[in-house]
C-alpha cells in the first residue's frame, strides 16, 4: 500500500475543492475563508459561536478572524450579541441573509458536486465516509486539536427524559435539535469513539 500517494491524492481532491470555493466566494466578492466561517457558525451550538471559538476551529490568529468576521458584519452576513449572563462574552449570530447564504452554501461552493460521485453506489460512500472520519479523528488525536464533535456524541451528554437533554459540562437544558450541532468543548467518551465527527475542517 503506497500511503504517500493515498496522501497526495487527498491533499489534491482538498485543493481542487478550495479552487471551487474560491470561484464561489469571489462571485460574493468574499474570500474562500469567509465561506468557512458562514459554514462554520451554522453548524456551530451557542456554546461555540464566540471569536476565540471560531478561531479555534480554524486554528487561525484571532487577528485573522476578527479580519474576517469584520468583513462578513459589513456585508450583512452576521451579527455580534453580548451574552445575556456575562457581558464580556460576545456571540456571532447569522442574520436572515447569512443563514440563507449558508442554506445554499453546498451549491454555490461546489455546484457539481453530484458528478464527483458518480460511479460510486452506497456501499463505496459509506465506506468513503469512514476512512474519511477515521483520519479525521487520528488528526485531531494526534496533533490534540479539539474534536468539534457533535453534541450527540459526547460524553458531558445526559438525557433527561424523552427528547429532553442536558450538558453535563454546563449543566444547562439542551433541545433536541441541538445536539445535532457542533461543539468547541466536545469529549468523546473514553471507551468508545463515535463516527460522528465535524466536518469542514
């Protein structure tokens, strides 16, 4: 097994997706970085759409991010709200036309995104998928990056009754909608690992 040309062969799909995404940023007069963050703060739970967040998933200087969310404020894009119980803390939240953008970001970032799958039935894609969360996980491990994992598979959380859950972390009620999105301060459990891993790193 040539592992270095299984490499090269991901870092170049990798490249040719940015190549897509940069055409569809420039046609909103963004950079590719700004399509990221978008996608990003949509996935993203309430504990997680702060800068420092932000700033983490991307492993990016907070100087480049602020850069960044300063453009997507101008354009409309997104809003700053302070939290409700600590006023130092300040949330990103998308307005009307960030969400809207971000519901359409599949098709504007790749429009023929159906093609690059043809030929492949379901039993190929599932097992794409599990290499692809298996790497993903080994890369996250063994450069201890932070998971970003959904909420559903992570250890803080508690259900407290049917459709009712909690976060063991912080103690707060979650919705169940909720644990379906992205978290900066998610732990798999130690004994298992969940196949449910974040996307768009």
């Amino acid at each position: 097994m040539d592992k270095q040309k299984l490499f090269n062969l991901i870092e170049r799909v990798g490249a040719l997706i940015r190549v897509e995404e940069r055409k569809a940023a420039a046609a909103l007069s963004l950079h590719p970085a700004h399509l990221q963050v978008l996608r990003y703060l949509a996935q993203c739970n309430r504990y997680s759409n702060t800068p420092v967040a932000v700033s983490d998933y991307f492993g990016t200087t907070k100087g480049s991010i602020s850069q960044s969310l300063l453009i997507l404020q101008q354009h409309g894009y997104l809003q700053k709200e302070p939290d409700p119980k600590d006023q130092r803390l300040v949330h990103l939240v998308l307005t009307p036309k960030g969400k809207a953008l971000a519901r359409n970001m599949d098709l504007t970032s790749l429009p023929n995104k159906e093609e690059i799958f043809k030929g492949l039935d379901t039993a190929d894609l599932q097992a794409m998928q599990h290499v692809a969360e298996q790497l993903l996980y080994n890369i996250q491990r063994v450069n201890q990056y932070q998971t970003f994992g959904q909420c559903h598979t992570c250890q803080y959380l508690r259900i407290v009754g049917r459709n009712n859950f909690r976060c063991g972390l912080t103690q707060e009620l979650l919705e169940s909608d909720e644990t379906l999105k992205i978290c900066r301060d998610h732990a798999f459990p130690p004994i298992s690992r969940s196949s449910n891993l974040t996307i768009n790193q």
